[in-house]
C-alpha cells in the first residue's frame, strides 16, 4: 500500500487505463473520479490494475488495530471461547461492526486453565477487550481481556436490570440480589462511554 493522499470530491485521480476504479469513485470519460472527500487509496492486486478507492478519514484511521482497547457486545458463548461484535475502538463509535473472539485461554492473565467461560461472559454483555490480533480468514479479530482494566462494563440481570460489580469475578442484581459470575473490568475513567 501507498501512502495516503487526500482529495476532494469531483477530483480527477487517474485513468481508466492506469487503474480499476473501487469504492468512493466513479468513472467518467475513460477517467476515474473521486466522489467523496477523503484520502486516495491504491491497492495492487496481482497482475491487474490496481484498485483506487477514497476512504473518509475517519473511516480509514477507524479500523481497530493491535493494541487497540475496543468495547463490544457478547453475542454467543461455548466452552472454547466468546464471540463478539466490536461497537467502538477507544471512544469513537465504528460505522459498522467487527467480529471478534475471546478465547478462554486470553479470558483472565492467571490460572487460565481454570477458566470457564460461562462464568466470564453472557450474551449481550457489554465488554472492554484489548486487540490482540488481526484473526483469521473468517476475519474475526482475537480479543484479550487478561488484564485488570479489561472485562464486562454493563450487564443485565435475569430480572432485566443493570449489575453491580462486587468482585472482580462477580456481579449482583440490585433488585433480586442475585449473584452471576463475570470477569469484571475495573473500568478506568477514560473509558466510561457516557
């Protein structure tokens, strides 16, 4: 990949016969136009044109990459791992969602054989995970939540109501006084969504 360089809608980028036009571009006149504001993008295929595309800066900076902290959502849960959809990186909602995976073993930094998923996540849990790893060809991301600061921020209980952390590895209804299991974040500041 190139360097990105910005530009404006309307603006003329190349021809037809130098590239393929991609996504934020049209074609006009053996031209390749851009029709958006942002920055020219220009992938190499193998042995063909390579594609240009305009991606929105906030679209192109806003991809969660390694080391990122990323707030998701639990979808499903099984003995191995969580699967998640990742809603923001940092404090910046993304346009659309990512597919992540805790696996057990990235679930809590200590005894890691111990862990049970189960008692860690439940769907629809709100969750503070760390990137760990761009994933796989089914392009899920691997998330890690094997530090203090990282873990379920929001969850509800079966009667419907927000928990209170108790512990760090247990949550209660305020309502029923029930207990459930979590890996519980020790939310820092800079991290509330508000």
């Amino acid at each position: 990949r190139q360097p990105l360089s910005p530009c404006v809608v309307g603006e003329r980028l190349c021809s037809t016969e130098e590239a393929t036009a991609g996504s934020g571009t049209y074609t006009r006149h053996g031209f390749i136009f851009s029709s958006l504001a942002g920055c020219l993008e220009r992938k190499n295929e193998d042995n063909e044109l390579p594609v240009v595309s305009v991606v929105r800066d906030s679209e192109s900076q806003l991809l969660p990459n390694v080391g990122a902290v990323v707030t998701c959502k639990v979808c499903s849960i099984n003995s191995r791992f969580a699967k998640v959809h990742i809603l923001y990186v940092g404090s910046t909602p993304l346009k659309s969602t990512f597919r992540g995976t805790i696996r057990r073993e990235d679930i809590r930094a200590t005894e890691k054989d111990k862990v049970e998923v189960y008692k860690s996540f439940r769907p629809s849990d709100i969750v503070l995970a760390k990137v760990i790893s761009l994933g796989d060809a089914q392009s899920n991301y691997l998330l890690s939540t094997a530090e203090n600061e990282l873990g379920v921020v929001v969850a509800r209980s079966e009667a419907g109501v927000q928990m209170v952390p108790i512990s760090w590895c247990e949550m209660q209804c305020p309502r029923t006084h029930t207990k459930e299991f979590r890996k519980v974040a020790r939310v820092q500041p800079q991290f509330l969504q508000t």
